[in-house]
C-alpha cells in the first residue's frame, strides 16, 4: 500500500490538534473501502453503517497514536477496521446463517418459479433477476466463517495482493493463503454443485428464484439494492486482481462476485461522527 505523502502527514497532525476538516478528509479517504468491506461481511446495510461509523471513530480517536514510520494512514486505518470485523458482533444474518448445507436447504425450499420469456424481458424483472444474483451470492460469503470470509473478500473481491491482506489482518503469508485456500475451495464447490452461474448444468437459476426471493424478503422491488444504474460496479473500482491461483477454475467464482456494486457510503455516517466527536488535544 501506498506510503504517506508530505500533505497528508500535515493533515494528521492538524486532525491531531482537532483540526475537524482535516479529520473529516482523512475519514473520507477511508471510509468507503471500509464501508464495503463491512457491508460484505455483515450484509445488512444498517448493521454496515452502524459498524462502520464505530470504526471511524476508533480511527479518530486512535489518531494519537499512529506512527507514520510504521505504516501508512490508509493502512493504519484499514488494519482497525479488519480487526473491528474480525472481533465485533456478529450480525442478524451471520446468526440465522447455519453453512452451506444449512443454506442449500433454505434455497432448495424456496420453489423455482418460471417466468414467461416475454415478461422476463422487462426492464422491472431484469433487475430483480440481478438483485436475486447478488443477494443469494453475496449470502453464500455467510456460509464462511469470518476468517475465511475476510480473507476472500480482501484478495478476490477488494483485489489486494496476498502480501497486503496478511500485513492487515496480523499474519504470515503462508498463514494466509491457507485460510484463503480453503475459503476458495469451500465456495467454490458449493457454487459448483448448486448454482447455475458456476455450472450450467445446475437447475438452481436466479430467474427461477427471483419470485420466491420476493416472496420471502429477500429482494424488494421497491427497493433494489445491488442494481441501480448509477452504481458502479467493484471490477470497475479495484480493478484488475494480481494474484495466483492455486486452481484457475476458480477464477469463474470471482468474476461473479466482482460483478457486484461497489457501495458509496451514506454521508450520514462521518456527518452524525463528527456532530458528536470531540477530540482530545
């Protein structure tokens, strides 16, 4: 990760001194890498701004004692906020999620429900159909464990390099690619075995499901959450992922995931922080 420039090493130490516009351009920087790590751990989007306004605030009120010759800010500032996921409460939906076989079950209860190819093509159904998509993958990154699941959605999802990802989370390289490894291998032979995005010859289709989905909560048509015009999409944000692949069939997996939006983070979160931070100076 980048190193700190001369300009923000100012903006530190005037944050420092309670310097609330150099703060908040320092949060800025951060929050919406943060923002979208927590929201693909936790899912629920209340849960993900409540979570990461706390680490927001862990960063401000930390600020003291970050070294610069250490590391940089934004790593600093990342490294709180992994470690924030890693040991915070755990969310509704992480509860209620019981693994894979636990949710193959929920999906399997759910009825494929066929639409005519004339109303599929409407605009309305095009977009359930891709808010079903990422609700039901987005919900098999549940299924991991947090480790596991932080480990994925650092380095297949966010793009960072095995390097980055174990310096953020506290441990060796080799350390972390096993923990990716089986993170890997678990999903992707779930989606391999039940979804028809990884293998065609599955019968679980999001078409299928997008009707039950609705029926059940988990989509809602008035409130698509995944699919609105102008989000833009996490390939498009991060970028291309350098890494490898322990097996290259697994890179279908991630080209489904990384279709995904890339949220921008509510500006209430650092507006209602700062409102009600006082820095100590």
């Amino acid at each position: 990760m980048k190193t700190n420039l001369p300009e923000e090493i100012q903006r530190i130490e005037r944050a420092r001194t309670g310097d609330r516009r150099a703060l908040e351009s320092l949060l800025s920087e951060v929050q919406t890498w943060i923002y979208n790590v927590i929201r693909r751990i936790l899912l629920n989007p209340q849960e993900s701004e409540d979570v990461t306004q706390e680490v927001l605030l862990k960063i401000a009120t930390n600020l003291a004692a970050y070294d610069p010759m250490r590391a940089s800010f934004r790593t600093w500032a990342y490294r709180i906020a992994v470690n924030h996921a890693l040991n915070g409460k755990r969310g509704h939906l992480e509860e209620i999620t019981t693994g894979f076989s636990g949710y193959a079950k929920e999906l399997e209860k759910m009825p494929d429900i066929e639409i005519p190819t004339n109303e599929l093509s409407n605009p309305e159904n095009l977009i359930l159909v891709e808010e079903a998509k990422a609700s039901c993958t987005l919900g098999m990154l549940l299924c991991l464990d947090r480790e596991q699941r932080i480990s994925l959605i650092l380095a297949d999802l966010m793009g960072l390099s095995d390097h980055d990802s174990s310096e953020l989370l506290g441990i060796s390289n080799e350390a972390f690619r096993k923990r990716l490894s089986r993170a890997r291998k678990d999903l992707y032979t779930f989606m391999d075995d039940k979804c028809g995005l990884m293998n065609e010859k599955n019968p679980c289709r999001c078409s299928k499901k997008m009707k039950s989905f609705q029926n059940n909560g988990w989509i809602d048509p008035n409130l698509p959450r995944f699919s609105m015009p102008h989000v833009r999409r996490l390939k498009e944000q991060v970028g291309e992922i350098q890494c490898e692949y322990e097996d290259y069939r697994r890179l279908d997996y991630q080209q489904i995931f990384r279709d995904h939006p890339y949220f921008e983070t509510p500006p209430k979160i650092l507006e209602e922080l700062l409102t009600k931070y006082s820095p100590a100076v």
